[in-house]
C-alpha cells in the first residue's frame, strides 16, 4: 500500500477522525515512505563505507545478555562529550552496527558517538515496558562510567528516531535516582518523528506486536510525565510523515512549552520519516546541524 492508495470507505471512528483502517496506515510509515527499502538499504551501505574509513567501535558492555553492548565510536579528545543514539525500527528491527555511517559526523565535531545495542520487542515477548528497562540500563551505564572511555559526565547528549524517539522520551522522563543518577545528568536531546503518547498507538496494528497494558501506556507515555523533564529539547517532523507522527510531535512540542521546559521545534519540508533519518550523519543535514548545535550550547 502507499500514500496515494484509497484506504477505503470509512468505517466507525477509533482515534479522533480515524476509523481502524486509517489509524493502522498512520502508524505504518512504509504507507507514507514507498521508498523505505531504498533507504533501509543505503544505511547499510553507508555503514559498510564508514567501517572502511573510522576506527571500529569500542564495544562495551552494560549487561550480562549478549546483545547488551554499546558500539562507542571514540573522537581523538580528551574528556569529550557523549552523544548517545537509541535506533528506531517500529521496536522490531536494527542493531548498533546499522548506524555506522552516521558516526564519523560526532567523531569529526570532537564527540564520542554510543549507539545501544538493545534486544527488539519480539525478544522481549511483546514487552515494552521490560524492552524500555533495558535501554535505561544502557543510558545509566554511559551516565556511570563515561568516563572509562573519555567521555565527560557533563556533557551526555540523547538523540533517538522514531520509536527510538520514544525511547528517548522514556529516557528524558525516566525517574532517575532509581539508578543513583541526578535527574539531570542527560543535558540535552534530540528526538526525531517520535511517539509521546501511547494511547493511539495501541489501538493500532502495533498492538498486534506489543502486548500493551495501561501501565505501559502510562509509564511509557513521556507526554504525561513531564514533571521529570530536566534539560532542553529538540523535536524534529518531516512535513512527508504519517499525519499521526506530525501530530504527536507537535503536541508533545505544545506541551513541553506549556509546562516551562525549553524546546525547539524543527519541522523539515518535503523529507519522509525515514529520508529525515539520514540527515543525522550529514553536518549540513537536518537532524545532523541540530545535533551539533545541541552540544555546542
């Protein structure tokens, strides 16, 4: 199916002016994205490419399980800052070593560039809240030990897309002290075509996959804890995303200002969900400057 395919006569409404049908297409970008297998495919190469040229990662790890690794792209600097990546991939795919070809931007700029390796939601059974735990283990063991690898504990940056993006927001909303860190040890992120609210996410097809409760729903809602939001934000749309995505980005932007927290939001005319992703290895791109510009302030 693609964006320009009739998805039907409308049956009974689920999610504001959607019925089943169109909520299901709003969070399914391959509707909105008839070229993600292109891009899906240029990452890899792109990766491949970046592994010719950069020093191999370090590759730590935060837990016992054998996927509980982070790849950690080191910049020839003493003590430098952190920028820490959670991949997106509908919770179900990709792996640290997918995201090479954005790491030689962060080394190049002087920063150490650590992307989670976390197991998918299938793994975890369906589980989001235990798949979320995890990569909280991961951010927690960088804000712990930056140090062991030259990083600066304070200069830890996030920045996550899609249900990475989600992610991220868990990580930036997550209560902090049960890890013996200060709420503020992450000073800044960058969360790109992200979810914020889970409640229309589980009406949808993604239900088939996760095995939502109103616990997770809740605790992994970062809209609704914003209480414990402690630095700024930088929220970031493709105008050629699901209308879905846009929407939980503008509010999440809306609500993060109405609650005095400090955030920009970046809208990118004419790029998809998954052409917005590539920006980040670029310093001219989109996701890439914004990157750069979050650790310079």
């Amino acid at each position: 199916m693609t964006m320009t395919q009739d998805i039907g006569t409308k049956g009974p409404l689920v999610w504001g002016d959607m019925d089943q049908q169109a909520l299901d297409a709003a969070y399914d970008q391959a509707y909105w994205a008839p070229n993600q297998q292109i891009l899906a495919d240029r990452r890899q190469s792109l990766a491949a490419d970046a592994r010719r040229f950069i020093a191999p990662p370090v590759r730590v790890a935060y837990g016992s399980a054998e996927i509980e690794k982070i790849d950690i792209y080191k910049a020839d600097a003493a003590k430098a800052p952190v920028a820490i990546y959670i991949h997106g991939g509908a919770w179900r795919r990709g792996r640290a070593a997918d995201f090479a070809g954005q790491a030689e931007m962060f080394m190049r700029a002087g920063a150490h560039h650590a992307v989670l390796d976390f197991d998918n939601i299938d793994e975890h059974g369906g589980d989001l809240l235990a798949m979320a735990e995890q990569v909280r283990r991961a951010v927690a063991w960088i804000g712990k030990n930056a140090g062991s690898f030259g990083g600066d504990p304070e200069r830890i940056y996030l920045t996550g897309h899609s249900s990475g993006a989600h992610l991220g927001g868990c990580m930036l909303t997550a209560d902090w002290s049960r890890f013996d860190l200060p709420q503020t040890f992450i000073k800044g992120a960058l969360l790109g075509s992200g979810m914020y609210d889970l409640a229309p996410v589980r009406l949808s097809k993604r239900s088939e996959y996760v095995k939502f409760t109103d616990e997770t729903e809740s605790e992994l809602s970062a809209m609704r804890h914003l209480d414990r939001l402690a630095c700024p934000v930088v929220l970031v749309y493709g105008t050629n995303e699901s209308p879905e995505f846009i929407r939980q980005t503008q509010e999440f932007a809306a609500a993060v200002k109405a609650a005095g927290k400090p955030v920009e939001l970046i809208v990118a005319p004419n790029y998809n969900h998954f052409e917005i992703a590539e920006t980040l290895g670029n310093p001219y791109g989109v996701l890439g400057r914004a990157a750069l510009r979050l650790m310079a302030r």
